[in-house]
C-alpha cells in the first residue's frame, strides 16, 4: 500500500514527518532482543520449573504492547508529552508508595507490584516521565525568570530518589542523579554547583556502602584483590573469554545455567558464550547509532525543552545499557540494571519503548517550526530535516 502526500490522515502526517531512518534502527534492535531472548530464557525457564519458552513468549507479548504504545506516543505533539509525562509521573510515584506497603519483597527490595498475575515495577516508568518534566523545568528557567522553576526540579529529583532510596534501589537512584546533573549543566546552569553535587553523589554512594548490606556485598567483592570464580560477574566476565569473537554457537553456552538472572541483568554475558565478541559489538554500534540519531537532532532545535528532553531520553536510554555492559564485563559492581530491549523483563522493556516514542514525538518534522541550517552527516541522512515543534505548542 502506497502512502500519498496528499493524505492529510494522522498516520500520513505521522509517516511522512516522522525520523524513519531512528525507527527502523529501533525496529532492528528489538527484534534482535527478541531473537536473543531465546539464547537465555529457556534454560532460566527450565530451572524455575516453568515452559522452556516461557520468558521468550512473555518477551513477544510485552514486544508487541510496547510496539503499540510506542507507534501511539510517536504521534503525540510536545505539549501532549508533558501532559503525558505529568500522568506517568503522578501515577508511578503512588504505586512506588504503594510498593513500600505491600509491594514483593525479593532479595530484601521491594520494588515490584503484582498485577493480574504480572509484576511491574513502577520505577522503570517514572524514569523517562522524570526526564522529560525536569527537562520542562529546566527550560522554564531559560524562559521565565519569576517561575519557581528551578525549585520545581530540584522537588522532582527529591521526591523521586527519596523513593528508590527507600526500597532500596542504589543503581536506579546513581542512573536518575547522573541524568539529572547532565540535564542542569546542559540548561546553562551554574558549573560550581555540579561540584557540590559530586561530593554529595560520593557521600552517598558512601553513606550506601556502610548501611546497606547489599551494597557492601557487591562492592566488596567487586574489589576483592583476587576475585570470586564463581561470583555472578566473574562467570560473565569468563563468558567472553569462552565465546571468542564468534561464539560457541546458539545453545551451547553453559553460563545461562550457572546464573539466576542470565535472562535479564546478565544478557550480554549469554550472548558473548554464544554468539561471540563480532555480536555484542554489533549490539554496541546499534545502541550507539540510536543514541547520536538522536542526540544529534537536537542540534537544529531552537526550543529548550525539546533539546534538553531528547539529550535527556537518549541519555538515560545509552547510559542504562552501558552500566549493563560495564557490569557484565567486569568494569562495574552488580547493579540488577536491565540491557534496553535485550534483557527479558515486562516493565523494563515497555517502559523502553515508551522512552523511544517520546524521543520519535519530539524529533518529528514540522512545517511551522523554526529551523536552522547544519551540515550533512551520517546520523542525519534524510534531505530537509528540521527542527522540532516549539513547547508552546
């Protein structure tokens, strides 16, 4: 079916201004997690007494969900996504309270909901609902001097990691903080204030260390001068060195069978065994591309919310995967942090997909915005691409 110009239909007006060079490259990832899942899910599956393909099927069906919200945000205009955003926000911190009353407990967190026999961790959703109201905030400091702007973001922040603090989640908490420091350095704000905030993030991660046991556990043994062969990341690490450059072949890994979590946090690691160094290289450069596909659309805007909140998004999408990859490889302690769209998992995958349809809705072409000239590149290769929607609109 041929699509016209003409057509003045939403999808038409959605299709024809819409990055379809990041959507396909998106497209091209997912379904790649999705292939991979089948290289760890079944043999996790097996081991917790449940169908061999068990996570794999779970996978397509939350795939196909967030295929859906992903399309259905994409054609959203600025103001719809922070009215959207507000939404998820409100409602993700009432089910993170609510998850600190009668959430699951598992490994001494709670930070799980069950739902209609799902479990949904409400944070992996306020994550990008976070970024884009602070990337609002922050602009609004830019645009209107007597606003308590300012305020308001330092309130979201508070709010939000006072929360995962209380669960306890430290990785979460480490990713949020990082996003929202890059968020004030890149509104403009005063650069002695990131000093203040690194010497609070080090108290912190200190103040974490003495009265989490959790988290004295990881570090502990991620520092430990000779090691743990049978540690969790040491097996991962190990991994790679078994794979080589092209694997031992689909299936005949032996890692997914040592490790509780080689579906989820230790993804990369089963894919290394199996499908070799040449893969999760591949898997690099695609996460790569995305993340300056869409960093680099920001150049041409013109209106700061919109440049602050994708360089916000595509941060938190890049930086989520390489504390992932960083931890499989030996590079960081155990965080329990997800592989965007590789790594099984309900919440993290939707909530990826929702992070990918807000940076499509702000990156979109239209008509009536201001533009600015730049030269070709690589990561821009469609003719006439402008800037986005003004957040007025």
């Amino acid at each position: 079916m041929k699509i016209s110009r003409a057509d003045r239909s939403l999808v038409t007006e959605w299709w024809f201004t819409v990055d379809r060079v990041l959507l396909s490259f998106i497209f091209i990832l997912a379904g790649s997690g999705l292939v991979l899942s089948l290289a760890a899910s079944p043999a996790v599956a097996l081991k917790k007494g449940l169908p061999a393909f068990h996570f794999v099927e779970r996978h397509a069906v939350f795939f196909v969900i967030g295929t859906v919200l992903m399309i259905a945000v994409s054609m959203m205009q600025p103001r719809q996504i922070r009215r959207l955003a507000l939404v998820i926000f409100l409602l993700g911190l009432a089910a993170m309270a609510g998850v600190l009353i009668g959430g699951e407990e598992v490994n001494g967190a709670r930070r799980w909901l069950r739902l209609a026999g799902f479990s949904i961790q409400p944070s992996e959703f306020v994550k990008p609902a976070f970024v884009v109201l602070a990337a609002w905030a922050f602009a609004e400091v830019q645009k209107q001097v007597d606003m308590p702007a300012r305020s308001i973001a330092v309130g979201l922040y508070v709010v939000f990691a006072a929360l995962l603090l209380m669960q306890p989640d430290v990785g979460q908490t480490f990713l949020i903080s990082t996003l929202w420091t890059a968020l004030f350095v890149l509104a403009g704000q005063p650069l002695a204030w990131v000093g203040v905030f690194a010497v609070i993030g080090v108290l912190g991660l200190v103040g974490a260390y003495m009265t989490l046991d959790y988290v004295r556990f990881r570090v502990d043994r991620f520092l430990a001068p000779t090691g743990d062969e049978y540690s969790q990341t040491a097996r991962a690490l190990q991994s790679f060195v078994e794979g080589g450059f092209f694997g031992r072949g689909p299936g005949e890994g032996t890692i997914k069978t040592a490790l509780p979590d080689a579906h989820t946090d230790f993804i990369f690691a089963v894919i290394a065994e199996e499908y070799g160094a040449v893969t999760c290289l591949a898997l690099v450069a695609l996460i790569t591309f995305i993340v300056l596909r869409a960093y680099f659309r920001t150049f041409t805007e013109t209106d700061p919310f919109t440049r602050l909140a994708v360089a916000g998004l595509s941060l938190l999408f890049g930086l989520q995967a390489a504390i992932n990859m960083g931890v499989n490889v030996g590079l960081l302690p155990a965080k329990g942090m997800t592989l965007p769209f590789i790594s099984a998992g309900g919440s993290s995958l939707v909530s990826t997909f929702l992070v990918m349809g807000i940076i499509l809705a702000l990156t979109r072409r239209r008509p009536d915005a201001l533009r600015l000239r730049r030269p070709h590149s690589a990561f821009n290769t469609e003719p006439g691409m402008t800037a986005l929607g003004s957040a007025t609109r």
